[in-house]
C-alpha cells in the first residue's frame, strides 16, 4: 500500500490490521465491492480509486 486513504474512509478510525500486510492463504480477505465494476466506473469518470466518495463506492456494493 502507498499510504495513502481513500475519501471514502475519510473521517473512519482503521485499527492496524488495516495497514498490515495480508495473507490470502491464511484469511482471504472478504470483498463485499463489485471491483471489477468499480475500477471501471472511475476510469470512465476519470477518477483514480482512491479519489472515488463513501457514495460512488456503495453504488457498487454486493
């Protein structure tokens, strides 16, 4: 991860787990964002990820 926070977590506490670094053999992490969609969304609206708001991120949620 580069450090940056994406808007969307703005004003969010994140515990450390967040910025440790995953083990997907051990804990895969559980994804409830249709990424796929998303990362086409904000490249059609010219965003980067980590650009996009709490609300343009929930439009994809499963």
């Amino acid at each position: 991860m580069n450090g940056m926070k994406p808007k969307f977590l703005d004003g969010t506490t994140l515990n450390d787990f967040y910025y440790s670094n995953p083990n997907p053999y051990e804990n895969p992490p559980a994804c409830n964002i249709n990424l796929l969609e998303l990362s086409r969304y904000a490249k059609q609206a010219g965003k980067k990820l980590v650009e996009l708001t709490k609300e343009e991120v929930q439009k994809f949620a499963i």
